[in-house]
C-alpha cells in the first residue's frame, strides 16, 4: 500500500515538473518574438531567485 502513495507522490511531481518546464519554454518562446529581452530576463531572473 506504501509504495502505491510513493507512486502517487511522483507522478504528482513528476506533472508539476511538466508544467514549470512548459511555462519556462513559453516565456523562452515569447523572449526569441520579445522586444523586451531585458524585462523578461530580469522577471526570470527573480523567478529563479524566487524557487531558489
């Protein structure tokens, strides 16, 4: 039974991974078409600040 919450616990992390890494890409993608280079990388640049 233990291990069927360990599997629960990391597919659960597993889709939160997905979705940060998801985001991450769209801000990527938004910085290549962005004018605004520096803004977004200062914005990523406190979100990492921020997760650290």
């Amino acid at each position: 039974m233990e291990y069927l919450l360990v599997i629960k616990e990391y597919f659960l992390y597993l889709k939160e991974v997905k979705i940060f890494y998801s985001i991450l890409w769209i801000i990527l993608k938004s910085l290549k078409l962005s004018l605004q280079k520096r803004w977004i990388i200062n914005l990523l640049k406190v979100i990492i600040i921020e997760i650290i």
